[in-house]
C-alpha cells in the first residue's frame, strides 16, 4: 500500500492477567485533615484480542481490557461503503498488519478497498494476487477479511487456511495472525505454546505487536516463568515500533524500577509518546506526572489539559481528577458547577470520591442544577 494510506485492520482478542504495579496519586491540594487522596488507576498493557483486526494502570496491573469495535462492516454479500471507513477495532497493539507491510505496490488497490469498506472489491483484488503472483501480503489480507466477516460471512476455517499459507510463505503478519488464533482458541486452534512460539518467530521479524503480546506473556508469568527484564525488553522493542499500548506499559516499568532501572524522566517521555497517540492511560499518568512535577517539569495548566482530554474519552478516573482539580482551582480557574458535573459522571462510572461528595455538597442550588443538567447531557449523549 502507498505511503499515503494508512491501513488497520483487526487483531484478536488476548486477554491476559498482568502482575505490574503502578500507583498514582496526584498531589491534591491538603484539606483541614491532610491530603485528599486520588483514587487509583488501572493498568492494563495486555493486548487486545480475539478477531484478527488492525492495529492499552495499578498498583497491581489488572487485566487487559478487550478492545471492542464498532461494526461498521457491510452485511454478508454486500460491497456499499459502510458509514464510516473500515478501521481497526482494536489499539495497534493488537494489530494484525502494521504500516510498513502495507507497501506492496501489486496489492495497493486491495488495501485502499478494504480501507474504504469495498470488502468484496478488496476480496477479489486479493484473491487475484493471492493465486496469479504468490503475493503473502494478498493471502494475509483475504485471511483477515474471513477472520472479521468483512462483506463476507465470517469464516475462521477460511481465514487460518490463508494466514497459514501466507505465514509459510515467512509474512511476519499473518505468523502474528496464526499465534493470536492459537491463543485465542479460535479456527480449531488452541496450542498457547505454538502460539507463543509464533509469537517468538514474529517478533525476531520485526512484528511490533507480536514482541507486545509475547511481553505479556512473560510479564503475566503463566506460559513462561515470569521475567520482567524479558517482558521490558519486548515492550522497548515494541514501544520502538511506535505502539502506544507498549509505550505505556514500558513508562510504567520505568516510573516502578521494574525490569529496568527507575527512571522517572524515561518514564515520562514514552508516557508522553503513547498520550499523543491517544493512549488515555498514559495521558493520565503524564499529567499526573506533570502536576507533581515527576521526571518532566511540572505544568499544572498542561495536566489539566491532558485530564480534560481522557476525561472526555470516557476515563472515570480522569473524570475524577479534573473534577478536584476544578473544585480547588488547581491548573484552571477554580469552577464547582464544572467540577460537580464532572463528579457526577465519575461515580456513575464507579469512581467515588467521599471527599469531594462532602466538598461539593455546599455548591449553590444553581450550581448544582446547572451541573446535574450538565452531566445528564453528556451521559445521554454517549
């Protein structure tokens, strides 16, 4: 594919237990009985899988959340552009293709339909330079448009036949494919040790994903026995390919002296990394970072940007912290109808906060409608 598109199909589902441990707790303003703390955030560097597709906090790092995507896929047998381009349901660390093997020049017009959601179109184009020229990159693509169901019905039987003839044939995607399969139990494949061993071959490839995936393993010490300087050394390899979700689970390692060296100022240069990306955890951790002042030079105005930002995409645990920091007037003008919004959202996600029931309980009743009302808008609207 060309240089100006950017393809990011699925990837499957591994939802593996990780044992890393990460505190946060910002330095929140000191109340008449000490410092308020801030709950804790969850880390969750597990890779994201169980369809093959494109493209992830704790004191004890819980277990990787699972991805989910919108089906914005034709209907079997279709071939109408769906409302919104095909895109990877999952993070990049789960990604089946990465950019750099979207470049063959004799498949470009397969990809650039798939992209656009022309699966059918995408379908034909590959079989063509899957069976008239060999190409491994055509035979991966057909695999992960069975694997998904992409204007097709879904078919694993049909996708593991492809990612297997492509994987022979040395495609260091569709090796990653065939681990993830085995790993997931999906396609009639089920051996976790083939699938670590897959893993192995795709990663001394390059495979970014698959050097992530193969880290957790390590990191969640059940396939092998635990080894965090194993686990940290694939996730720089990783973090180095540009995958946020590893970039983030290496800042962790960091900021804890786990498997590396402590390193506060490493630590938050990848989280910086990985929140440009859109990583929200990470974008929580650096602006914890910048708030206290850990490794990067503080900036409480940059914080609250940054938990502004998660906090829109979704976090209860950034909602939280935004909400305190508006309550005290930290990083932002002081606003307790904003904070109090705020609050509210963060304890229907489940993040309570006592302290702030207490602070904010004494806002005006116009700022309390006004916050309540806020807050039902931006829950209805999601």
């Amino acid at each position: 594919m060309s240089q100006a598109t950017t393809w990011r199909p699925s990837a499957l589902l591994l939802v593996c237990a990780v044992t890393c441990a990460l505190a946060c707790a910002l330095a929140w303003p000191a109340q008449a009985q000490g410092t308020s703390p801030a709950p804790q955030a969850t880390y969750k560097p597990a890779a994201k899988q169980a369809k093959p597709k494109a493209e992830s906090k704790a004191k004890a790092p819980s277990k990787a959340k699972a991805v989910k995507e919108k089906d914005d896929g034709d209907k079997a047998g279709s071939d109408v552009v769906p409302s919104s381009p095909a895109k990877g349901p999952f993070s990049r660390a789960s990604q089946t293709f990465t950019p750099a093997d979207a470049s063959d020049p004799a498949v470009d017009a397969a990809f650039g339909a798939y992209q656009r959601g022309y699966y059918l179109t995408a379908l034909k184009i590959a079989t063509e330079q899957a069976e008239n020229a060999g190409s491994t990159q055509a035979m991966t693509l057909i695999g992960e448009i069975y694997a998904n169901g992409r204007g097709v019905v879904r078919d694993d039987a049909k996708a593991v036949a492809w990612y297997r003839r492509a994987a022979e044939k040395g495609d260091r995607n569709a090796i990653f494919a065939v681990a993830m399969f085995h790993i997931a139990g999906r396609g009639g494949l089920s051996s976790r040790d083939e699938g670590a061993k897959l893993l192995a071959d795709a990663a001394k490839l390059g495979h970014g994903p698959a050097a992530y995936n193969l880290g957790l393993l390590y990191l969640d010490g059940n396939q092998f026995p635990q080894d965090l300087a194993r686990a940290a050394e694939l996730f720089r390899q990783a973090a180095d390919a540009g995958l946020p979700e590893a970039q983030y689970a290496l800042a962790t390692f960091y900021k804890e002296g786990r498997g590396v060296k402590q390193d506060a100022a490493e630590a938050a240069r990848l989280l910086g990394a990985a929140a440009l990306a859109d990583n929200v955890d990470a974008q929580i951790e650096l602006a914890i970072a910048l708030f206290n002042g850990t490794g990067i030079v503080k900036n409480e105005p940059a914080a609250v940007t940054l938990l502004r930002r998660a906090a829109t995409q979704g976090s209860p645990v950034a909602q939280n912290r935004l909400a305190r920091v508006l309550a005290y007037g930290r990083g932002a003008p002081m606003d307790r109808s904003e904070a109090l919004k705020w609050h509210l959202i963060a304890k229907t996600g489940g993040a309570g906060d006592p302290n702030l029931d207490e602070m904010l309980a004494q806002v005006t009743p116009e700022q309390k409608s006004k916050a309540e009302a806020a807050a039902r808008r931006w829950l209805g609207g999601r």
